[in-house]
C-alpha cells in the first residue's frame, strides 16, 4: 500500500469517526450529530424536545433557550456516552436533562429553571456537572440514580453550580451510586435538602458552600457509609446542619442493609442554624450510625446542640471549636466518644 492510500484511508476514519454537525433543530428531533441552536426553541408536545442517538455529541445551545411544558423531558439520552450539552438555557419541562446508561456525560454553563428536575443521570458513571445554575427546580437540580442492582452510578462530578430554590439542591439516591464528587457548589435556599444522600457511599462532599436551608436538614445522609464531608460552610437553616440516620425510608434502589457507617465530617463551619447535627432515628434497633466522626469543626452562633440518639453508636467527636454554641452534646448511644 502506497503512503499516500494510507493517508487517505486515515482522513477517511477520521471523517467517519466524527460526528456530523447537524444545524436545523425542530421540536421531537432526534440528534445524531454535533448541532449549534440558531434561535430559541419551545415544545408542547410528544415525550422530549430533542433526544441523542449517537455517541460523542455536541448540543451547543448557542446562548439559547429550549422550553416546554411540565409532561416532556428537555434533552433525552438513553444508552450513548461522551455526550456534551452546554451553553444556554433549559426551562419548563419535568427533566431538563434526563439521561440513563449515558456515560461521560457532560453538562457546562446551562441554566435550568422553573421546571422539575435539573439534570438526570441514571445508571450512569463518569460524568461532569459544572458551572450551571439551578433555579426553583421541584425536585433536585441534579439527581444522580442508580435504578438496577447490576448497574452503578460511579465518579460523577458535580462542580461549581449554583442552585437556589430547589426542593433538593443535589442528591445521590441508590445503591451502587459510589464514589461521586459533589465539589465547591453554591446551594442556597432549598426547600427540602442542600445535599441529600441515599444509600450512597464513598463519595465526597467538598468546599461547598449552603445557605438558608427550609426544610428538614441541610445534608442529610440516610443508610450511606464512607462518605467525607470537608471544608463545607452551612449557615443559616431553620433545622439541622447534618443529619446521619440508618433505615429512614425513601424511593431509592436498597439493599437489606440498614446502617450507616463511618461517615466523617471534619474541618466545616456551622454557622447561625436551629439545630447542629442529629445522629440517629431514636429507636433501637438492626438499624445503627455507628462510627461517625465529627472533628475539626467550627460551630458559630448557633441555637442548638449535637444529638446522639439511642441508634448512634461509636461516634468520636474531637478537636471542634464552638464559639456563641452550647458545646454540650445529648448522647443517648453507647461507646461515644468526645
């Protein structure tokens, strides 16, 4: 074969290996290449206003908005990885992003607001939400799912957004949704939870930063173990900070464990809320929060006090400073540490 074939035959992988930019965009399209939004785009009808069926897309929204109605779904991919969606808004619909088995997804610099979820990404692993904002969204602005036990939903990056208003800011919900980063986020105003966490372990919470907090608590960890909390800033919610319980419930994929083991929140800063940190349901039982360390924190001007229910069991609670805060701690568990 002369070189210059081989040449050739290069140019031509290459061409075929790339995704076709595609610029017409009309409601109930189906994507299969790279597309570039002209002008702003509204669907009232069928399932989705636009779903990707090829890997390695682009939806560049182009400062554009895609809106709809409450009973169609934004962006729909299902199966197709590498995708990218960034660069303008999504409104109104039940899910602005719904994903699922769509690995290394990525969502930049896109505002979702006034509609049910934000982003969706379900059974899925390695994808990256960042740099978008959040706005009264009626359930989380990011929901990261695993909905089968031989699925997983593993090393998602949650980054730099912000979210105001949401019932949820961000949650982890199910088995097997391990080892995700929620990172240097700004959630403020959520109705029910900042960060909530449902059997969900090994993932780390860092440098983000929550604000006025509503509902039950600011995180809130249920049956989820091994996970880190550091350098976080909570301030002013009218319920707790932290929240570790074991077997309260909830519609994510669950094992038959009940325990939440080993969580550690060190080095954060409560500032100004109505409670501090609750561990445990109150009842004694197979379910436990055993081996939960609280260390290196700062509690600022705040009204409450850390509570040890009978369930929590092993706790250490060292180094924290408390300043304006009633340091003493209600332990009703056993072999607590402090």
């Amino acid at each position: 074969m002369t070189l210059h074939k081989i040449f050739l035959l290069i140019f031509i992988s290459t061409i075929l290996a790339t995704p076709k930019i595609v610029q017409a965009v009309s409601c109930g399209d189906g994507v299969f290449g790279n597309i570039t939004l002209t002008e702003d785009l509204f669907c009232d009808t069928g399932y989705t206003a636009l779903e990707v069926f090829a890997d390695g897309v682009t939806i560049d929204l182009n400062g554009h908005t895609v809106s709809g109605t409450g009973d169609l779904a934004g962006i729909s991919i299902f199966g197709y990885k590498g995708v990218t969606i960034r660069n303008g808004a999504i409104k109104g619909f039940w899910a602005g992003v719904n994903s699922m088995r769509s690995h290394y997804l990525t969502v930049d610099n896109v505002t979702f607001y006034e509609g049910g979820f934000g982003v969706i990404i379900s059974s899925a692993s390695n994808g990256y939400v960042a740099h978008n904002d959040f706005i009264r969204t009626s359930s989380a602005g990011v929901s990261i799912k695993n909905t089968r036990a031989t699925l997983t939903s593993q090393q998602n990056v949650i980054d730099n957004n912000e979210f105001y208003q949401a019932q949820t800011g961000i949650e982890l919900c199910g088995d097997k949704t391990n080892k995700n980063t929620i990172s240097n986020n700004l959630v403020w105003k959520s109705v029910d939870y900042a960060i909530h966490l449902n059997h969900s372990d090994n993932n780390k919470l860092i440098n983000n930063r929550i604000l006025e907090t509503s509902g039950n608590s600011s995180v809130r960890l249920n049956n989820s173990s091994y996970n880190l909390m550091s350098g976080n800033s909570i301030q002013g919610g009218d319920q707790y900070a932290l929240t570790v319980l074991a077997n309260a419930g909830g519609p994510c994929l669950a094992s038959d464990q009940t325990r939440s083991l080993k969580n550690r929140f060190i080095s954060n800063s409560v500032v100004n809320m109505g409670q501090l940190i609750l561990l445990g349901l109150g009842s004694v039982s197979s379910a436990e929060v055993v081996g939960t360390g609280i260390t290196d924190n700062r509690f600022i001007s705040n009204s409450g006090r850390i509570r040890l229910e009978h369930d929590a069991h092993s706790s250490y609670l060292r180094n924290n400073v408390f300043i304006d805060t009633d340091s003493a701690i209600d332990d009703n568990g056993t072999n607590n540490h402090y």
